[in-house]
C-alpha cells in the first residue's frame, strides 16, 4: 500500500549547494600554473640580469610590443565573429623580409632611416 503515496521530495537549500575552491572560481581553466611559470621566469632574469626589473626595461618592452598589441586589436573582433584569417602573421614576415632585401640589395631608401654618418 505504500506504492500508492506520493513520495516526498527533500526541501531545496540553497544554501545546501556545493561551492567549487576559490582556485576553481578565479582560474577555471588552470590558468594560475602559466601565472606561477612567468613569475619564476621573470624572478630567473632578475636574478641573471642586473638590468631586468628596471623602469627602463619595462618602458622598452611596452614599446617593442606595440605592433603585436596593435595586430591583436584589430584581429580580435575577426576572430570573435568567426572568420579567423591566419595569414596575417605570414605577411607581416613576407613583407618585413621583402622590405629587408629592397634595402640591402636594391639600396631602397627607407623613410625612417637616420641620416646621421
């Protein structure tokens, strides 16, 4: 007879729920091991250099990164909607070689240069 009662179902706690570690929440994709891996690379090159952890070295590296940041700002929303295009890096290579040889070999002016001698 007991098959012909409705069975109850435990009450809904929401306090009840399971919370996942803090390393879970703020990292979900374990990206706290690349954080700890560039913190011990960067604490080797202090220890090696004597100029690494410098203002300078870090305004250097901020300027030599510029093209990089600039590519990956105009490349995110192409590939945010889908249509990656992976020849960007082959022809920024191509061009910086071509550009290289018309120097050297065809004594191409570059508008850039320094006219010191």
């Amino acid at each position: 007879m007991n098959d012909a009662l409705p069975q109850e179902r435990p009450a809904y706690h929401p306090r009840l729920e399971l919370i996942p570690p803090w390393r879970q929440r703020w990292f979900p994709t374990n990206e706290l091991a690349l954080i700890i891996v560039v913190l011990a690379e960067c604490a080797v090159f202090t220890v090696a250099g004597n100029r690494f952890s410098t203002t300078t070295n870090a305004f250097e590296i901020v300027r030599l990164a510029v093209e990089i940041g600039l590519l990956a700002l105009a490349l995110t929303p192409v590939i945010v909607t889908g249509g990656i295009d992976l020849s960007v890096g082959s022809m920024i290579g191509l061009s910086s070689v071509v550009m290289g040889l018309l120097w050297r070999e065809a004594n191409f002016p570059l508008p850039m240069r320094s006219q010191r001698r």
